[in-house]
C-alpha cells in the first residue's frame, strides 16, 4: 500500500522539487483520490477563475468584544510530542489551537472561576 502524505509534507516536499507523491492527505485527514487529484490539477493549470470567488468570513472572534485582538504565540515542541498533539486532536475532531487555549484556561484560570 503507497504511503499517505500530509498536505503540508507535500507543500514542502515540492518547494525542493521532489516528486508528487501517489496519495495526499488534507489537514482534515481526508485522503485524496488520484481522480480528485488530477482534477485540481487540472483547474490550477486553466487558471482560477476570480469572478466566482467570493470572501469568507473569518473566525470567530475569541474574546467577548467581536473584532477585539487575539495575540499569537508560538512555542517550539519536540516533534514526537507535536505529533502525538495533532493526532489526539484529529481523532477529537478538535484544532491544535483549541487544545492549546484549553490547557492554558486550566493553567491560569480567570479569577472568577477558581
């Protein structure tokens, strides 16, 4: 059986000019078929088409003032912990990031709710 790929070690595997590989897995974790495959690549190669394109909504704020900041942190793991991380996420259904800002709500609690 070929070996699935995250698209994200795709990504990288083409910036170096590698091969495509035979199957890819979206950051879902839905695996692409070939048909599928050859079919976005064909609509890259005719070009997108901007007048059907249409904005999406962002995400939801995270704060209780809508538009309010929600500042980035980024921290370093070792990669056997990352992707013991995604994958109990994946399989929760769960993002990273809610994962983490749960963790952290454990970690240091609003004053009100201790």
């Amino acid at each position: 059986m070929a070996q699935i790929e995250s698209s994200s070690s795709v990504q990288i595997r083409m910036a170096k000019g590698d091969a495509m590989p035979t199957s890819i897995k979206t950051k879902s974790g839905r695996v692409l078929t070939t048909s599928e495959i050859d079919r976005m690549a064909a609509e890259a190669a005719r070009g997108l088409d901007l007048t059907t394109w249409t904005p999406r909504r962002g995400r939801r704020p995270l704060g209780a003032t809508a538009g309010a900041h929600s500042p980035r942190i980024a921290v370093r793991l070792p990669e056997d912990l990352h992707e013991r991380a995604m994958r109990r996420a994946a399989k929760e259904g769960r993002s990273i990031s809610d994962v983490v800002r749960e963790l952290l709500e454990s970690y240091a609690p609003t004053p009100d709710s201790r």
